[in-house]
C-alpha cells in the first residue's frame, strides 16, 4: 500500500480515477493526517471521489467527520446522499440527528431509508415521531418503512407501539412488513401488543408466525400458553416446533419466577435482620448479588443500600463493573450512594521479616477507595519505634500517595501504623475516621522463619496472627479474634490470618 503522504497528494491529482482511490485508500489507512484532505475532498467535482472520501471519513472515526457528512446529505448526487445518510448512524452523534430527520423527506427513497436506519442506531427519542409518520412511506415495497419500524424498535419509546399494532393489522401490508412491525413490538414489550401478536399466530404466512413466537418469547408471558398449545398444531414443522419450544421456556420461567420471589422474601428478612443488630445475615443478601437472575441481583442491591450494609461495599464496587444489566447497575449505584462512606486503605509492603533494633524503609502508599475526597491525611508509627510522621492535604476518589517510611522497631509484637482524617458526609457534616494496619516485629533473637509474619488492614475491628500473638514479649496468649470479610460478608474466626477467604476465595492477604 502507498504511504500516506502520496495517498493526500494524489487527492488532487487531475484524474478522477486517482482521487477516487486515494480516498478509498486514505479510510484503511487509520491515519488520522488524512482527514482535514479527506474534508476538502467532500467538496470535489466528481460524485465517487466524494462518496468515497464520505465512507474514509468514518472508517477513520474522528468527529471532524460529522460536519462534512451533515453537508454531504444536501448533495446533488443521489449516491453521495445516500452514503451520508447511511455513515451517519456509524459516528453516534447527536448532531446528526435534525440532519437526518429531515432527510426522512428526502426526494428519494433510498436516503430515507437509510436515514431511518442511522436514527435507529443513534437511539435518541427525539427522533421517534418522525420515525412513526415515516411507517406510511410505502414507496418501493414499503422498505423505508420496515426500516422505520426497525428504527423504532430499537429506540424503545412506547409511543411507537399504537402505530406499530396498526402497521401490524394494515391487511394490505406486505409479509416483510408485519414481520418488521412484529419484531419492532416485541422489543417494545408493550402490553399493548400482546393481545395483537397472539392474534398475528393466526397469520396466513408462516414466516409472520415464527416472527410472532420469537416476540412472545421477549413478553414472557402466561396468556401465551392457550395460543402456544394450539400452534403446536400448525401445519408448518417449524411453527410446531418453536412452539413446543417456547410453551418450555414459559414453564421454566413461571417456576423460577416463584423461586425467585421466595429468595427476594429471604432477602428482606436478612436485611430486617440486619438492621437489628445480626450482622451475620448480611452475608445471604451479598451472596445474591452473584444470583443468575436480575431481578434477585436488582433486590439484593436495594437491600444492601436500604438496610445500609457497609461491609458490602467492595463487592457492590466489583459487580457493577462486570453487570450487564441496565436496571440492576442503576440499583447498584443507588446502593453505593446510599453507602456514601469515605474509604481510606493503607496498603503496606512489608519487608520479608523485621527485627527489633534493624532500622529498614518500608513503602506504603494511602489509597482513597471511596467516593469521597479526603483531606488532613496524617499518617503516623508511634510506641514501639522511633516515631514517624506524614502528612497529606487531600485525596481524591482512586488517587494515591506513596512514599517510603524508615521504621526502627523498638519492641516486638504487632506495631500499628495508623492513619487520621475528614471527610464530608452527604449532609456536609464533618466526620474524622481512623485507619490501621499492623506490622509484626519479631524479637532481635528469634529463628530466621517468616511464616508467621501478617500484615493486614483493618476498619475499627483488630485481626491479629494468634501464632504470632502468642509470641509477644511478655510470653501471654491472646484470644483468637474474629473479622468479617470485606467481600463476600462471612464472618471469619481466624486462628491464622489465611491468604484466602475460604468462603469467596477472594485474597485477604496483601
């Protein structure tokens, strides 16, 4: 392939056959020096050279494109028109969408037809009228205005559905029609078209009553289940077989939807619980968030938010990157809002053992997990070695500081460094909280051996190596204490401090 630069200056050469492959070129190139050319080529005499420098413009995907396309709809050539129309629902800019509702008026039926087709990719409501007027355009075997139908389909606004039942029941409408007026219903799930689909089973094409029982699948719905029976008696395999197909699926769904209103009973009460006091229950409720249904994930977030369960906050955070549900990300975002709390981690590299006497710098950095800034971050090692001090303004939500900090143990035992701050609440009170994490300090005397050195982060509640606990100056045993883990809410009763939470698995250790 010629580089680049040749490709821009054969925009210009004298023979149109050259310019028309340069700018075919210049759009695989995926180089972005070709588009202010490739916009002066929007403007040459010949009609495929500016086609062509119209689709290179959006291969290239830079917005600088949307302007030159949004001219290109007023074109003299038919070709060029239609091409604009068609790369404008590629850019996914509003911009372009007035530009191509008025190109639903266009002279010719092709540009209104790909018109229809870009507002349905671009998805904005502002276009759903003028894509409902645009179901009367009949010209050319009404194919503008199954892509109308299409377009609205895809858009999801409700007011299509009235317009839609009566493309659906127009007795003069062709096959592909009903099918695209059947489709487009289906994925507006309104009520209203339920009744009209089922009726659509009755159709005398067979290819409409497939379409009608791929719908009624998206409804979900038992009123189905007398009309399914009865297309299982179709005269077409096909029909009889989605239709057994289907009456399953509805069967499955009816009882998981009875199993999952009893889980989402279960979850209230844990979440009433909650609130009383047995923070146990919190752990059911987090578990739910990973159920395969929505709508228990949906419920188990409300609750978690309402019932105001912090320990879930790491795991509300992982599960709404990896949700693929609108509604439940929305309930989940809702929850984090409700949970609005300032998390300070401070996360330490502890030395592979440390010794009284043996001074070594140990990074750490302060990581501000929340959703709130912080400010008047002090960081401090105090008792048992030479004191150390750090302090920061501010931190802002993900950012962090890391430094070194040169510890000198003076003691063994468990040495806490500790962090102190502000935030603002939801309110604009002023709150102060304190952060803890603990390093382990071996005696200047003892065995080589790091097995039992921990480190570990705590909010409020100490979690302490027993092992190593038993081991301290003084030769006494301290109780085994308990801790809750920050992902999945399981109480822990912690002998050791594990690398894992054996309920989740998720690493405790850092």
């Amino acid at each position: 392939m010629k580089d680049v630069n040749t490709l821009i200056s054969e925009l210009s050469d004298k023979n149109p056959n050259i310019r028309v492959g340069a700018a075919e070129a210049l759009g695989k190139s995926d180089d972005k020096r070709a588009i202010e050319h490739l916009i002066k080529a929007m403007k040459d005499e010949n009609m495929m050279v500016r086609r062509n420098a119209a689709d290179a413009l959006v291969e290239l995907g830079d917005l600088r494109a949307v302007e030159p396309l949004i001219k290109a709809l007023q074109d003299r050539e038919l070709s060029v028109r239609t091409h604009a129309a068609a790369n404008l629902g590629k850019v996914f800019d509003k911009r372009a969408i007035k530009p191509l509702v008025d190109s639903l008026q266009d002279k010719d039926w092709s540009v209104r037809k790909n018109a229809a087709e870009s507002l349905g990719k671009i998805g904005d409501n502002i276009a759903v009228e003028p894509l409902i007027q645009a179901l009367q355009d009949k010209e050319w075997y009404g194919y503008v205005s199954i892509s109308a139908a299409e377009a609205l389909g895809k858009i999801g606004d409700k007011r299509a559905a009235v317009p839609l039942i009566k493309m659906l029941q127009d007795g003069d409408a062709d096959v592909i029609v009903r099918m695209c007026a059947i489709t487009a219903l289906g994925e507006l799930g309104d009520e209203k078209a339920l009744k009209p689909i089922i009726e659509a089973l009755q159709d005398k094409d067979s290819k409409v009553r497939l379409s009608a029982l791929e719908a009624l699948e998206k409804f979900d719905d038992e009123r189905a289940t007398a009309p399914l029976l009865e297309a299982q008696q179709d005269n077409d395999f096909k029909v009889r077989q989605n239709a057994t197909e289907l009456l399953g699926k509805i069967s499955k769904k009816s009882e998981k939807a009875v199993q999952n209103g009893k889980i989402q009973i279960m979850l209230s009460i844990f979440g009433t619980l909650c609130v009383l006091g047995e923070a146990e229950n919190a752990a059911a409720i987090i578990l739910a968030l990973e159920n395969t249904e929505p709508q228990v994930r949906m419920h188990a977030a409300e609750i978690l938010g309402d019932c105001g369960i912090r320990q879930s906050v790491a795991v509300l955070v992982k599960r709404l990157v990896i949700e693929h549900d609108s509604r439940v990300r929305q309930a989940i975002d809702n929850a984090l809002k409700k949970l609005r709390i300032c998390s300070l981690k401070i996360v330490v590299d502890p030395p592979s053992e440390m010794r009284v006497g043996e001074r070594k710098d140990v990074p750490v950095t302060m990581l501000n997990q929340g959703d709130t800034k912080v400010k008047d971050v002090r960081l401090f090692v105090r008792g048992a070695v030479e004191g150390v001090e750090k302090r920061v303004d501010s931190l802002k939500p993900t950012e962090h500081e890391t430094f070194n900090i040169g510890l000198k143990p003076l003691e063994s035992g468990h040495v806490p460094i500790t962090l102190e701050f502000k935030y603002q609440d939801e309110q604009g009170n002023e709150k102060n909280e304190t952060v803890q994490s603990f390093l382990q300090v071996k005696p200047a005397n003892e065995g080589n051996s790091s097995d039992d050195f921990t480190m570990n982060e705590t909010k409020g509640t100490k979690v302490i190596d027993n092992d190593a606990a038993a081991k301290t100056d003084v030769g006494r045993q301290e109780k085994p204490l308990f801790n809750i883990c920050p992902y999945c809410g399981k109480e822990l009763q912690l002998p050791k401090i594990p690398n894992y939470c054996p309920y989740c698995r998720e690493k405790l250790v850092i």
